[in-house]
C-alpha cells in the first residue's frame, strides 16, 4: 500500500510517499481503508520529535475516517464495509489512575498517529473499541477533521471548564483546529465568545462560526487588544494553546472564580503566573489533553447533528502531505487540511 513516512525526525522535507506492507489486524483489531485523514499540530511535534518512542519508519496521522476492510480474532458485531470514524485516544484509563489488576500492567496513555502508525496511508489498523460509525449523510472528510480536535475542545470546555449559559468564553489561537470547535462549542452552551485569531479573513470566518467578538493581533499589540476586550470585569472562562507569550495577561484577564484550561503551548512552555491574582481572585488552572470515549461520543454526535462544523481548509492526497506540513506549520490553516489517501 501507499503511505506518507519519514524514517527520521526533521522538517518537512524528511517526508516522502513509499510502499510500505499492508498492516494485517491483530486480536481485537480491524483494518479500515482509509478514506480520510487529517492533520493536526500534533503531527508537526512528532514529526520534530518528540521524547518518547515511537514506531518507524513512522506514518503520521491521528485522525482517520474509512470502511471496515478485514476483522481481527475476537472481532464481533460490525461488519466489513461499514462507515467508521476512529477515536484518536488510547489507553485512556491512565488519565483516570485506573489500575488494570495484578496480572496486567498500568495502562500508558497513548495517541493513535503518534505512539503507533497513523491514517496517512491507504490502510490502516486501530482498535476495534475505537471505532464509530458514521451516518451516511457525514462525508469522510467531515469525520476525520472533526476527530481529535473536537473531542480536544469538548473535554476542555465541558468536561474541565464546566461553561455554563451567560458566561464569557476568551479562546485563543482561533483559527486553529481545536479552537474553531471551541468558538460553536462554546456559543452552542449560550456562552458570550470572544476569540483571538489573525488577519481579516480568519476575522469574518470566525464571526460565521459564532463568535460575538473577534479580536485580530495583526491590529494591535496582542496583549493591550485583550485587555481592552475584557475589560475590569474579566472573563469566566480561557482555552489557550498559545502558552508563554500570553500567559501573564490571560492570568490578569479572568474574572473572579475564573478558569484557564490549557491544552497547548505553541509559543513556549513556561507561563509566568503572579500567584496573587490566583489566590486572591481565587482561580483555577486547569490542564486538558485529548478526551474519554464518552467525550469523543459526545462530541462526535453534535458533528453529525451539524451543530458542529469543522472547517475544512483544503483537501490533498498522500503527495500532498509535506506540503500541508508547510503550510500548517508556517501558520497559513484556518481549520483542518484533509488528507484522501485515493483520488
């Protein structure tokens, strides 16, 4: 089968499109043809390299939707053929403290496309458990931008920060594709969103997905636009991905009793917090990574409602995958790139 590898860490150019063999499905496991497949930054890290091990030559991608192809041993009640989108998350039990008993070992939390082979490639193998259907009125490539950021944004925004209607929602680094699900997310929960993206396009994009309030930093110092958007009364709630550069200012812009919950830190990772705004105004740092499978259910169920739309920057084949790379990585995506591994 085709597939996008690299066989070292690097920039993009250590990408390339070979034969490689085609996986066959262990106990508990099925192979899906991969209909489609979607970047996310996490992609760029493992590409970089990351401190952990990992399988290789490496097929990326975390995100995958496809048909049922062939049945491992123990595999029961779905038929070849059927319309899947795959949970990205694994062992999730970790996250939980839950111990598998004597006889087994701990569960290490662990992300499909990551810590095993992904979906850049014609086909691929996952867990059988991880599997959903998808209705037939849900494209391929619906269900495979929406996987992992929007279980991402679920479980930040209402699994940790527990939103609730009236409250005031300050999401940065918008244009991505986490906080594009968070913006409807959010909006969809009666909340007041104001968002923090770049450029006049990313602007109206984000103003058609729901935000009431979206700031540009292209138009102004990042820090003074929050802090005039804002204002004394602060924000309920903050889902940030940027880190370090903003850090300090994110921690003066909530209110009273407020949250930030973290989930990425594309600009550094070391955050500067003056604990006297923490215990004096009596906040809560909050860390949010991936979700449950009831998260991805949930999530996955507003996706096919269409109460949540992921925004579909452009779609590529598998000899496109080092120039998504690029562009993702050059800050040019508004939304998800989607792979079709077939014309």
């Amino acid at each position: 089968m085709k597939a996008s590898i690299f066989r070292e860490h690097g920039t993009p150019a250590v990408l390339e499109v070979v034969d490689v063999p085609t996986p066959e499905p262990g106990p508990g496991e099925v192979r899906i043809r991969v209909r489609a497949a979607s970047l996310n930054h996490l992609d760029l890290w493992v590409r970089r390299g990351l401190p952990i091990r990992i399988p290789m030559p490496h097929i990326g991608g975390s995100d995958m939707a496809g048909q049922v192809d062939a049945l491992g041993a123990g595999v029961e009640g779905i038929a070849e053929g059927t319309r899947v989108v795959v949970d990205p998350t694994l062992d999730w039990e970790w996250i939980q403290g839950v111990r598998r008993g004597p006889d087994l070992p701990d569960p290490e939390f662990r992300v499909l496309g990551e810590h095993t082979q992904g979906g850049f490639a014609e086909y691929a193998v996952v867990p059988a458990a991880n599997l959903l259907q998808v209705p037939d009125d849900v494209s391929f490539a619906t269900a495979a931008a929406a996987g992992l950021v929007a279980v991402t944004a679920w479980r930040g925004l209402v699994g940790r920060a527990r939103i609730q209607p009236g409250e005031r929602v300050l999401i940065t680094g918008a244009s991505g594709g986490v906080a594009s699900m968070a913006v409807q997310i959010a909006r969809n929960a009666g909340a007041r969103v104001v968002a923090l993206t770049s450029g006049s396009e990313n602007v109206r994009r984000l103003e058609a997905l729901g935000a009431h309030e979206v700031l540009d930093r292209l138009s102004g110092e990042p820090r003074t636009l929050l802090r005039d958007a804002t204002g004394p009364e602060g924000v309920d709630v903050v889902l940030d991905s940027v880190g370090e550069a903003l850090w300090p200012t994110l921690i003066r812009a909530l209110a009273p009793a407020g949250r930030l919950v973290t989930y990425g830190a594309t600009t550094g990772h070391r955050g500067e917090t003056d604990l006297r705004h923490v215990f004096w105004k009596q906040l809560s740092i909050l860390g949010t990574t991936m979700g449950s499978p009831a998260d991805f259910r949930a999530a996955m169920a507003e996706v096919f409602r269409g109460r949540l739309v992921p925004p579909i920057h452009r779609t590529v084949g598998l000899d496109g995958v080092r120039g998504a790379h690029e562009e993702l990585e050059a800050g040019q995506v508004f939304g998800k790139i989607v792979v079709e591994p077939r014309p």
